[in-house]
C-alpha cells in the first residue's frame, strides 16, 4: 500500500498549475489538406505551440469541409500575427523551392 504524506498533494497541484498549457484560440480557417499540412510544417519548424482542427466529420462524410473550409488552425493569441503572415505568404508566393 502507498502512503502519501500530507504535504505532497499542494506540491503535485502547483506542479499541474505550472505546465497548464496555453489557450488556443482560433486563428484563422484552411483551405485544404495540403495548406494544413504545409503550415503545420512550418509552424513546427519555427517551434510555434498549435493545434490544426479538421472539420471532417464520418457521419456526414465531409459536407461540411465542403461548406466552412478543411479546418482550421488554433494557437495561443500571442502567435496570431506571426500565423497569419506566414499564412499570408503561402497563399500568395506559395513555398518556396530551393
């Protein structure tokens, strides 16, 4: 049987205090799989926290893809500018190929 002493419970709250992560907001919508993909790359390149959200659905087999976009992509709001210029980028010059 494990016995925890009474002091262990406040050091394993502030410890889960600690690493609560960040809120993710929603930043902006994607047009396709191969923008998901291609910003997902990026953003991990560059170490920005994000979370890309699909909006397919089984039961519907994708209709509302076809109404909102693929997904979408969620970050804390203090990366929304950096996301959308990169986004921004994309969309206009498309990847670079070196």
């Amino acid at each position: 049987m494990i016995h925890f002493s009474r002091l262990a419970i406040p050091v394993i709250k502030l410890r889960m205090n600690m690493t609560t992560p960040p809120k993710l907001v929603k930043i902006a919508l994607l047009d396709n799989v191969i923008e998901a993909q291609l910003i997902d790359s990026i953003l991990n390149d560059q170490r920005i926290p994000h979370m890309l959200r699909s909006y397919y659905d089984t039961a519907y087999d994708g209709l509302f893809q076809v109404q909102k976009g693929w997904g979408e992509v969620r970050a804390p709001a203090a990366f929304k500018e950096t996301i959308l210029e990169i986004m921004e980028s994309i969309r206009t010059e498309g990847p670079s190929v070196d």
